[in-house]
C-alpha cells in the first residue's frame, strides 16, 4: 500500500519535470515603442527592411538597374559591423550588396536602425 503514494508522486514529478523541459527557447521580443514614435515610422520602408532582412523576398542574381554594388557593400559592411553579436553571426548584408537597388538598401538600414536600435546615421544614403 505504500507504494501508491510513493508511485503516483514520482509520475507526477516525472510529467511536470518532462513539461518543464520542453518548453524551449524562445526568441527575444523585438522593441516595444510608444504612440509616438510608433507614430514617426514610415511603415513602408520598415516593412520592406524587415522582408529583405529575414529574406523572405526573392531577389535578382543580377544587380537590378540604376543599383550601385559598391556603394552599397560599403554602407552594408557598416552596418553588419554594427550589428549585435548574436545578430552579426547569423546574418550577412554584404553577400545582398550587388543584389539590391538604393531603395531597398535604405529600407534595410532602416529596419536595423529601429529593430536593433542601432545607430545607422553614417551609413545613410550619401549625397547626390
């Protein structure tokens, strides 16, 4: 007759031990904003930074025209740098460089600038 107690007491540590153990990891949450600044984003470029960044858009092998490879390694490459260290190894924006127009470069360098609060002023488009 003891061994019931003794029993169901080890099945019920054994079934919250194994629940507790598969609960896994979980990202971390992106950056919560207030009204305002929530308010200040131009949810265009945001949203199209965000689908390059996660590479969820199907990009040319070609550089599209008017795209200046260049230029846009160099502004990527400071970028990348500035990337946290958790980020900065499972991502890489100069491989995007010959792959991506103006546009979709600075969409990119925005969404990091918001998503990582990283500070992309110097890698902004530069002056025509």
């Amino acid at each position: 007759m003891r061994s019931r107690p003794v029993l169901a007491a080890a099945s019920v540590f054994f079934a919250l031990a194994t629940a507790l153990l598969a609960s896994g990891s979980y990202p971390p949450n992106p950056p919560r904003l207030g009204g305002t600044a929530l308010a200040q984003i131009d949810a265009r470029a945001y949203n199209l930074g965000k689908t390059l960044f996660t590479d969820r858009l199907t990009l040319p092998d070609t550089p599209p025209a008017g795209a200046n490879p260049a230029a846009n390694l160099a502004r990527l490459t400071d970028v990348q740098a500035r990337l946290p260290e958790r980020v900065r190894s499972e991502v890489d924006l100069p491989a995007l460089a010959s792959r991506l127009d103006g546009e979709q470069v600075n969409a990119i360098i925005y969404y990091i600038g918001i998503r990582f609060r990283v500070s992309v002023e110097n890698a902004q488009a530069p002056a025509s």
